[in-house]
C-alpha cells in the first residue's frame, strides 16, 4: 500500500484540482498465504494504510462493496479517490487506485 499511497500524492501534486482529469493505475502486490479476508477485514486493512502513508490530508474515507468486491472511496487534498483489490486468472494481484 505504500506505492498506492505515493501514487496518490504524485498524481495530487498539481496546484488546481477543479482542472485535472483523474488518473488509474494498477499497482502489483504479492498477497499472503494465508491471507482470506472478509469485506470487512480488507476495507478495515485499506483505510487504515491510507492513513497510515498519507495522514491526516486524507479524508471522508467509506467503503462500499461493487459486484463482490470492496471499494474504499476517500478524498485527499481536494481530489476524490478510489482503491481496491483486483486479480486475474493468471493469479496477478494489483491495488487498483483511482484519482
């Protein structure tokens, strides 16, 4: 979590958020073995990293879950973001990060 996390600050580093776009990216990771979460333990585990790395510019943090999947949707510095988990049949697992 912690490059998601400085993948936020760069892509939040601009001096006016009304103009900017938004920007996805997908940030590899290795889970743990014997790491079988409940929706509630991961939404937990997100919020509390995003905090953890980005202090206290991050904000309104929420978490919904979409098609079986958690969502933690936050604002940090005036932008609105997203992150959640996401894997592929090859067993690729990636943060996806939306700001």
């Amino acid at each position: 979590m912690e490059e998601v996390s400085s993948f936020i600050k760069s892509v939040c580093n601009v001096e006016n958020p009304d103009v900017y776009d938004g920007c996805r990216s997908y940030v590899k990771f290795t889970p743990d073995e014997d790491q079988d979460w409940t929706n509630v333990q991961l939404a937990n585990y997100i919020s509390s990293e995003l905090r953890t790395h980005l202090g206290a510019d991050v904000e309104n943090i929420q978490d919904t879950v979409i098609n079986d999947k958690v969502v933690v949707m936050f604002t940090y510095k005036g932008f609105s973001g997203e992150v959640w988990e996401r894997y592929n049949s090859k067993g690729h697992h990636c943060w996806g990060v939306s700001v």
